[in-house]
C-alpha cells in the first residue's frame, strides 16, 4: 500500500511516498557494495567510530612478486589502532593474485579488478578495506610526477608495485618498507577523512594549493608524502600526524 503527495515547498513541487514499513527493505547506506562505491572520506565517521562498526577487516590483494613487507602490515595494525575505535579487533586478510604484466592502470581498471577479486563489504559490525597492490604503473604518470599509491573510493586503496620499489633503496631514497608503510598510511589518512574532506577541522590546517592534504611539512598528510617530491622529504623513519590532524579524527570518533 502505497500513497503519493504532492507538496510545495518554497515554489518547488516535491513528490513525497509514503509506504507501509513491509512494502520495501530500507538499504543500508554504510554497508555493502554501494557504500563502498562512495566517494574517499565519506565513510570516514563509520572507519572511525566503534558504536556501528567494532571490528575491522583489511582485505589485502596482491600480485605476485609485491607483496607488502611485513614492517608495513604491522605498522598498518599499530596505527590503526592508535586512531579508530575497533573494540573487537584489527586482522588482514590475504591473497595472492597473479600478475598481469599491463604496465599501466587506470582508475577504471583498479574498480574492475576490486569488483573481481573484493570478496568482503561492510556487514554485520565489520568495517572492511580493500587493499590492491598491482603489477604496474598509474596511468597517468609522467616525466615530472608520478603516483605511489591513492585512495580511490570510500574503503578503497591501491598501490602501484614496480613504483615503490623503484623509488626505494639506494643514495638519497628511503628504505622500502619506510617508504611503503609510508605511503599506506598516507592513504589511509584520507580514507579516515584527512583533511577536511570527511572529517572537519578543529582549526584550519588544509594546504591552501593542494586541497585535502595538511599545511605542515612534517605531518604524514602533507601532500608531498604520495609524490615524486615526498621521496627527498623521508628519512629513516614513517611521518607521523600532526596535532591538528589528531584532533580531527578525534572529533570524529577516533582516538
């Protein structure tokens, strides 16, 4: 049983229905595939709260040869815990995927390989990551600048293998597993709604020429961290973040 009303508002007609509760199944905005679909930083109160989701769940998909280093999964874990309240606990979940040998990716590859290898959503109490990391390059690097990794959707993260190796080791680059967990928890910064862009400032902080990425140069979230640049901006140890950006989170359900 349904009705219909006609209603004008503010010289806009709306159509409001109205249902019996047993005519439709309200979906759930925070779980399943299309809250996944959201946008970077729109889940980021539910990423960082413990009163809807108390557990959490990263789900790791490798190619073969790029695994993470294990210093990067446990420094994922330590942070994490550190910032969101998951009472019931942080696990990894892994996989190994063979490789493609494409060289260059897009953003629309990435979703189609998370809509084929991604096996867990949000459901059930259990806030759920995917991590991808793949066998070549973003495809829109070039000579100036190139991408180590990005957040691409609301729990959605990509890494790009043959990079970060490639940018490790050697004079004046920092160690791989310094560089990767690095560039991990930058990426996780944003999904937690770093800055500004899902989690609001206590007091403004957002660099003013590169939007959603912190004015400090030592904070983990400053917007050189993902880049080429960020590479001479490392030393022998992960950034951390800075007060400010704690204090975001902090009003937004974390720790």
């Amino acid at each position: 049983m349904k009705k219909t009303l006609l209603k004008l508002i503010g010289g806009v007609s709306l159509f409001v229905a109205f249902s019996c509760v047993d005519d439709r199944v309200m979906e759930d905005p925070f779980s399943g595939k299309q809250a996944a679909k959201l946008g970077v930083g729109q889940l980021a109160n539910q990423l960082l709260a413990g009163d809807r989701f108390s557990r959490m769940e990263i789900e790791l998909v490798y190619m073969t040869g790029f695994r993470p280093t294990n210093f990067m999964l446990g420094e994922m874990i330590t942070f994490l815990q550190d910032h969101v309240n998951k009472p019931d606990g942080i696990i990894f979940r892994q996989k190994e995927i063979p490789v493609l040998g494409q060289g260059n990716y897009t953003i629309s590859d990435i979703r189609e390989l998370e809509e084929t290898h991604r096996e867990r959503y949000n459901e059930r109490g259990i806030f759920t990551v995917f991590m991808l990391v793949v066998d070549g390059y973003f495809s829109q690097d070039d000579e100036e600048s190139f991408a180590l990794g990005a957040a691409y959707n609301s729990s959605s993260l990509v890494f790009f293998g043959p990079r970060i190796v490639e940018s490790s080791g050697g004079f004046s680059r920092p160690p791989l597993p310094i560089l990767e967990t690095t560039v991990a928890l930058h990426e996780l910064g944003h999904l937690l709604g770093l800055v500004n862009n899902g989690t609001k400032m206590v007091h403004d902080h957002e660099d003013e020429e590169y939007e959603s990425h912190c004015d400090n140069q030592g904070c983990l979230m400053y917007w050189a961290v993902e880049t080429r640049r960020g590479l001479n901006l490392m030393g022998s140890t992960v950034p951390k973040l800075d007060d400010n950006c704690r204090n975001d989170l902090r009003t937004n359900g974390g720790k």
